[in-house]
C-alpha cells in the first residue's frame, strides 16, 4: 500500500481533494492511503507517509519539509496550483503516484 498525505494550512479544502483522489485510486484498483492535515499536526503523525504533499498555501514549507522529511525517505512536493484549485484528484494522485517512483 502507497500512503499519501496532503498538508495544508487547517487541513479543510485539502480533505475535498483528498477525497476526489480516493474516488480516482478506487476507480483505477490503486491500494493506497491518503489523508489530509494541518501542516502543524504532521510533525506528530506517527502513521506511514511515502509521499507529503503540501498544497499551494503553505508551499512557503517546502525547503523546510523537505530538509525535514526527505532524509526520512519521504518525498516532498507541493501540490500545482491549477490542479488544486480544480480539486481535479486524478492529477494528483497520478502526480503523486509519478513522484514516488522518481
């Protein structure tokens, strides 16, 4: 199983996205876990994390993040303005699908 997670500033249009992406993992059989939250809560989740997306709000976190994060082997990247604002799910999760296997 892939695990996703999105962060942004309180976690509540990030949760519409993530669920979009769900609905496009469902309909192409992908095995994956994708959850929303604020970027303030990440430091204390505990759970399996392949891939930290941050939405365009908070991309200000990147450098930061990923300093953080990537010696973890967690990937970092932010989410593309357009696709988030589109709440367009697939494009996503193909974007974070691409991103894991890089």
């Amino acid at each position: 199983m892939k695990n996703i997670i999105l962060v942004c500033a309180a976690g509540m249009s990030t949760s519409l996205l993530v669920n979009k992406m769900r609905n496009a993992a469902g309909a192409a059989a992908i095995d994956v876990h994708i959850e929303a939250m604020p970027a303030s809560t990440f430091a204390n989740y505990k759970g399996q994390t392949d891939v930290l997306l941050l939405g365009p709000q908070v991309s200000y976190l990147e450098a930061e993040m990923k300093a953080n994060y990537e010696p973890k082997g967690i990937k970092v990247s932010v989410i593309n303005m357009m696709d988030y604002g589109m709440m367009d799910g697939k494009k996503v999760l193909d974007n974070a699908l691409k991103i894991m296997n890089e």
